[in-house]
C-alpha cells in the first residue's frame, strides 16, 4: 500500500529534475547579474568554499541522526553547506596573511533562486516535512524569493555592497530558527534540533562579521567593503 507522502506527492525523479532546474537558474542568474569580482580572488574562493561546503552539509545530518543512521540519512544541509564554506574561505584568508574583506555578493542571487526552485523538489518528493504534514518547504520558497528580490533591488541601488552575503546568512539564520519549530527533526539538546544550535551559531557569527566589516568601513572611510 502507497503511503500519504506517495499519494500526495510526486516521485522522485520529480526531486532530481528540480534540483537540476534549480542549478540551471542559478547559473543564468549568475551570468546575467553578475557581481564586481577580482579574477584572482575568484579562483582563490572556490576550492575552500566548495570542501567547507562539502563537510558543512554534513555535518548537521551526522549532529541529528549520528554516524549508525547516516546511510539511511543522505540529505545535506543547505545552512551547514553555506555556513561551512563561509567558515572555510575566512580559514583561508587568514592563513594566507590575506587581509581583503567583503565577499559572497556574486552568489547571493545565484543560492537565492536555486534553493527557491530546489524546494519545489521537495514538495514533490514528500521530504523535509514539518510537524503534523505542514509543507515546511514552501516557508523556504517564499523566504529564498523574497530576499531574491530584496537583494536585486540593493543591487541596482548600489546598497550594502561587499555585505550581501552576511546580510543574507543573517537574516537566513534567524529565518531558519523560528522556522525550524514546525519542522520534524530529532531533539538533540535543550529541546532544540542541531538545526537550531546551528542557526544560533550564525547568528553571533554573521552579526560579528557586519559590525566587523562595518567599523572597517569607518576606519578607511569607505562605505562599502570590496566585493568578491
């Protein structure tokens, strides 16, 4: 017999094929909003943040389900993939005595739009559901497409520039906490998730990295920092 999920949503091929659209619009936005970017710089991010990327997606599973359950577990953490390489390119910076700031402008749009789009994956495969049935997924969707928006428009504007991405993480954060509640997910200490700990985690990090950035603005007498 079929269960509720099955009959309610569609399989899973669905899931793949939303995942890859999700990319696909990821890589046209990039390509058609594309942020000032050193070349150098660039090819300096990419390698951390995609290994931080890599762990930091996994990291939150293995918090929630332990290592025994991780076979049967194969979902990654989008937060723990974001938070992972942001922890990662700063890792690199400092011990290469690199001293530059700003960063992640070029990819708030591009994260922005798949993971509204991926979602959708998830509706259709049945996952990710939140307390009693509730499509927790679609609280994702319209976060992701309303700071979509909003960043498009400080693109134009040319407003908060070189600060998208912590300005992004922040407010992902604190979305991710309060939303987490609905959410299904194992209780791991003081009746919150690993999800939750995490989302506090960024919170204290991403609002020290803006008051970091900010007060270096001040100093230099710039208002905003360089973007990579």
């Amino acid at each position: 017999m079929r269960s509720m999920t099955e009959e309610l949503f569609l399989p899973s091929p669905a899931y793949a094929l939303m995942m890859a659209l999700g990319l696909a619009a990821a890589g046209t936005v990039f390509r058609l909003f594309p942020a000032e970017q050193s070349p150098d710089r660039k090819g300096f991010v990419l390698a951390p943040a995609a290994l931080g990327m890599l762990l930091g997606a996994k990291l939150p599973v293995i918090a929630s389900y332990g290592w025994d359950n991780l076979p049967a577990y194969a979902g990654k953490s989008l937060l723990g993939g974001l938070m992972g390489a942001y922890l990662a390119v700063r890792l690199a910076k400092w011990s290469s005595g690199i001293r530059w700031v700003g960063g992640g402008d070029a990819y708030v749009l591009p994260v922005c739009i798949a993971v509204a789009v991926g979602r959708v994956g998830c509706l259709f495969n049945g996952c990710c559901r939140g307390i009693g049935g509730f499509p927790a997924p679609v609280l994702e969707i319209l976060f992701h497409l309303a700071a979509f928006v909003v960043v498009l428009g400080w693109r134009r504007n040319r407003r908060h520039v070189g600060s998208w991405f912590p300005i992004y993480m922040l407010a992902y954060c604190v979305f991710r906490f309060f939303s987490e509640f609905v959410r299904v997910e194992p209780r791991i200490l003081a009746g919150l998730t690993a999800y939750h700990w995490l989302s506090l985690l960024g919170m204290a990090l991403f609002t020290a990295e803006l008051r970091c950035r900010r007060k270096r603005n001040m100093e230099t007498g710039h208002e905003h920092a360089p973007v990579e």
